[in-house]
C-alpha cells in the first residue's frame, strides 16, 4: 500500500528539522506524498506555532520544495489551524487566500479563566491541573465536555480538510489519572463528536504521533473510538504528526492493525484535491 503523511512539522514551528530532510526521509522509505502543516500562528503569543511575520517564508519554503522534488514525489503545502472559540477558526477566511493545499484542523488549547492565557490540553499535568483548578472548578467532566463543544463548533464550521487527532484531549491521562474512558459522559461526549463529523461527512485523521506511546491505545482516536467510527462508515487518514524527520512513519505498523482490528479495510490520502481510497494491505 501507498504511505503517504499529511500532518507533519518541523524548525517553523514546535518541530526541529528543515522541511527538507522530511522530504528525504519520505523519499528513503518510498512515500508517493509528503504533507506539511506547520501550526498556524495564533493571535497571542506562544511558543509552539509558527510566527506570524514567518508564515509567508514558510509557505515559499514549501513551494520551493515542492518544485525541486516535483519529479520524485509529491509534496503539499498546508497549516494544522487552531480553533479557539470567539478567536479563531479553520473556517476564518483568511484562510482560503493562503493557496492551501490541505489543512487539518485541530483543537489543541482552552482559555485559562484566571490567567486570560491559552494553555495545552495536551501538554503537561501541570498545565490541565491549573486549567482544571482555575476555569473548570476542578471538575474533569466540565473540561472534557469544553473541548468536546469546540471540536464540534470547528467541525460545523468546516474550512479543513482531516480532522486532527480526535481524543488528543487524553494525551495526559495517563493511566486514568484524570477520568476514564468507559464513564458514560465520556462516551456521550465522544458519540456526539462523531455525529457531528458523519454529518458534515469530515475526514478524520488516525494520528499516531503521541510522544507519550505506550500501546495501541495511545492512539488518537482510541480503538474503540475507532471502532465505533468504522460502524458509522468515517473515512480515515493515516498520520504521524511528525515533530523530527525520523517520525514520519511512526507506529505505522501498529497503527494499520488497530484499524484492521476496528473494522477497518481502506485509508485515505490526497492526490491534487482528490481523496483516494486504498486498501490496507
Ligand atoms: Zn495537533
Ligand atoms: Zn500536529
């Protein structure tokens, strides 16, 4: 089968490397498309999205690539966009002028009441402890249930082409250490969430990039997520959200037998504007 990655950082943003040798290590392990989605910059500062007086650098960088290597393989040129509520979307038209060939959107942070700042639900503990402590009363549920009311906002408002890592909110729960996947809000939360991405016919990306991989469950989304998906027939795309050129086909493998397992006979990828569907093999 065809590997292909469409969610990709690099030195632009929070990743380390330049966007070529991302390209020569796709071109080592015989990848047909190589995508880049560095984060776009948001309207406060922060240290892990592009800057904003860097975005048109990045988007030349990326066009230069795409024309030195454009008998080799096919390289494109997107942004992993933020929605935060009441400041920014996928959906934001500024978008659309940027001459994008894909982007994923992503719901990565929520408004610390207290401090007015942004931080990581997917970060560190210490962050979710602040955030629980000074936003949501310290009750896990009123978190969860935030970020789960924004990735359904994003998705109603569209403008994206995958969904970027579903679950990614269950990146610190390490061992159950702050809810657990089977209470029945949980699953309510999660079950809604994919109502809402059949309905608007969104494709959702099976990310295999957490930094924290212990097993097959530190994918995103979750197996049982994944299996619930495949019963509502949601296409899906296989991504590492790669942070080093090394992790461009990271847990692969792994990745491909728990959609196997979830029910899972096709992927999708990206070719020009079209989404083909390939059989796993
Ligand atoms: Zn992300
Ligand atoms: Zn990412």
């Amino acid at each position: 089968m065809i590997y292909t990655n469409f969610h990709t950082h690099s030195k632009y943003c929070d990743g380390s490397g330049d966007p070529e040798e991302y390209v020569l290590r796709a071109l080592e392990l015989g990848f047909t498309a190589l995508g880049f989605s560095s984060h776009a910059p948001l309207p406060f500062e922060n240290d892990w999205t592009l800057e904003k007086r860097d975005l048109t650098g990045y988007l030349e960088d990326i066009d230069k690539l795409k024309n030195i290597y454009k008998d080799k393989i096919e390289i494109y040129k997107g942004l992993e966009i933020d929605y935060i509520r009441d400041l920014m979307s996928p959906a934001d038209r500024k978008y659309s002028s940027l001459n994008l060939d894909f982007s994923i959107g992503s719901v990565h942070v929520q408004k610390d009441e207290r401090t007015g700042e942004f931080p990581g639900i997917d970060y560190t503990e210490h962050d979710m402890d602040q955030l629980l402590e000074n936003t949501f009363s310290n009750d896990i549920t009123l978190l969860i249930k935030s970020y789960y009311k924004d990735m359904r906002e994003m998705i109603s408002q569209g403008g994206f082409t995958f969904l970027g890592h579903l679950d990614v909110v269950k990146k610190t729960n390490n061992g159950s250490k702050y809810f657990s996947e089977n209470a029945r809000w949980y699953r309510e939360e999660v079950k809604n969430t994919l109502a809402a991405v059949k309905e608007k016919g969104v494709i959702m990306e099976v990310n295999t990039g957490n930094s924290r991989w212990e097993n097959k469950t530190s994918i995103f989304p979750s197996p049982w997520i994944l299996r619930q998906a495949r019963q509502m027939d949601i296409p899906v795309i296989l991504s590492s959200d790669a942070h080093r050129p090394d992790r461009i086909d990271a847990h692969f493998p792994e990745a491909l037998q728990v959609l196997k397992d979830a029910g899972y006979r096709e992927t999708v990828y990206l070719k020009g504007k079209k989404i083909i569907s390939q059989k796993i093999s």
